[in-house]
C-alpha cells in the first residue's frame, strides 16, 4: 500500500457520512478521538464537507422559507414568490422535484467518489474545506 492509497475503512466511513448527512461523519470522527487514532485527511476533509453541507442546506433552505413567508404578505410579489416555489417543488420524475433530484445527484456523486477512493469536489466549497481539514 503506498502512501496515497485510501484504506477501506476511510472509503465505507466517507461514504456513510455522506448517507446520513453529517451524522455518520460527527459520531466516527468522536468515536476516533476517543480512541485517540488518527484521523486521515481522507476521512476529516469527507466528513468536514458532509456536515458542512447539511448545516449548508439547512441555513438555506430555513432562510428561503423564513424569507418566502415574509413575502407572502405583500400582494403582488404574492404570486411572483408562489409562483418560483412551485416550480422547484413541483414533481418532474417519480414524484420529486427538481431540488431532490439535485440533492439525490450530488449525494450519489459524493457516495462514488468517497467509495472510489477518490476526492469528491465541489466548486468553492472543496477550498474552504480543503483549509480547514488541514
């Protein structure tokens, strides 16, 4: 095994963090300063970008609803605001819409790569993770 090959166990680990948005990722790397293992940077940059994007969408997705129910009140922007909520929510293929069909891609895209051993990246955010995993 030479220096740049990922190990198994940081493979399967990677990718369940990424499955169970962040939680996976916070109780595995717990678990591991516990034990006081080491951690490699394989496992610390995945897990970081797991629950970095969940915190990610949840501050979004709250925001949009905290900032579409405001809006709800003004009569005009009324029916603009309704009108681009529904069309992201609105089923395309097999009852989802278009956000879960993104969110599913982008999971099944970071599932692969994390299991290929490979770094899964994502334009902007891979950098301020890359920094902080350091």
């Amino acid at each position: 095994m030479n220096k740049f090959s990922v190990s198994i166990f940081d493979r399967i680990f990677s990718a369940i963090s990424y499955l169970t948005a962040g939680w996976g990722g916070v109780i595995i790397l717990f678990l591991l300063y516990l034990r006081k293992k080491h951690v490699s940077h394989f496992l610390r940059f995945n897990a970081l970008q797991s629950i970095f994007l969940a915190l990610l969408f949840f501050i979004l997705s709250m925001g949009v609803g905290l900032i579409a129910n405001i809006l709800k009140y003004i009569p005009i922007i009324n029916y603009i605001v309704n009108s681009i909520l529904f069309f992201f929510n609105r089923p395309i293929l097999f009852q989802w819409s278009f956000i879960q069909l993104f969110l599913l891609g982008l999971t099944v895209y970071m599932v692969v790569f994390s299991i290929l051993g490979k770094y899964p990246r994502i334009y902007k955010l891979s950098k301020i993770i890359d920094y902080n995993a350091k």
